[in-house]
C-alpha cells in the first residue's frame, strides 16, 4: 500500500490529526503533512468546519482527542475524501 493510500485509510477510519495518522501509518509526521497537503491541492481532501467548540473548552469536549482543530481558534474540521482510497 501506497503511503498516501495508508494517510486516506487512516482518515477513513476517523483519524484526524497528523500525529495521530503518523502513529497509526507507521510514516513520519512531516511525511503526513505532506501527503495532506499534496492530497488538499490534487482536491482529493477537503476540509470542512463543523460548527464551533464548546464553551467549555477543548478539555471537556468529547472530540477533543480526535479533532483537528483543537488548537488555536480555528474549530472542529472535517476532512472529507473525495474519492474512496486506492489500494495498490
């Protein structure tokens, strides 16, 4: 499997943040970075805002863990594939 294949598989299976995808692709964080980057530019990953964080702050939400907006005020974010992950 392709790394980029192992980033989509690991987005589709709700893995949302890079450090969380590097650990659960075996790939290095700043390879992750990459591949979304380039995957955002090709159109093949969106990311979409859902809504606002809590007010009670990020340690309280039940997302917090899984959220890729968790720091800074950017909010929780989507990242949605826009084609069913390759497998080579």
């Amino acid at each position: 499997m392709t790394p980029q294949a192992k980033v989509a598989e690991a987005i589709t299976r709700g893995v949302t943040r890079p450090v969380d995808i590097a650990l659960e692709t075996g790939l290095g964080q700043g390879t992750v970075e990459v591949i979304m980057t380039h995957m955002e530019r090709s159109a093949q990953l969106v990311r979409e805002p859902i809504g606002g964080c809590p007010s009670t702050g990020c340690d309280r939400c039940p997302q917090s863990r899984g959220c890729s907006g968790a720091s800074g005020n950017r909010g929780p974010v989507l990242l949605k594939l826009s084609s069913p992950p390759r497998h080579d």
